[in-house]
C-alpha cells in the first residue's frame, strides 16, 4: 500500500523555515510556503502569512 506524501498539521510539521508545498483546502492549488516553527505560520512568496490551522496539507519539495 502506498503513503500519502502530504503531511497533516498539527501532527507532523516542518522544519523551522523549511519551504513546502501547502494546501489550504482538497481542491485549492498547492503553493510554495515557508514554515515558521516560533509563529506557526507558513508564509507565501508574496507574503500572505497563513497559520496552521488553515493548512489542509503540507509535503517536502523532495521527499527525503
């Protein structure tokens, strides 16, 4: 059986300052977004700043 490669918050997060594909809801687009451990924020190229709690999903650029 096969793994999902997205990752639910709050159970399993990034590293601090980690850049990763985030998904706010199952049908929105994946962005790009870097991960803040101290605010528990991921924030966009652009600068919208999202907290976890609005994240769906998130999953490592490469997968280690």
């Amino acid at each position: 059986m096969a793994t999902s490669l997205w990752h639910t918050l709050p159970l399993e997060v990034p590293d601090d300052e980690e850049v990763v594909w985030v998904r706010r809801w199952w049908l929105g687009a994946p962005w790009l977004g870097t991960w803040s451990a101290a605010a528990a924020t991921f924030t966009s190229s652009t600068g919208l700043v999202v907290p976890w709690y609005e994240v769906w999903r998130w999953r490592h650029q490469v997968e280690p």
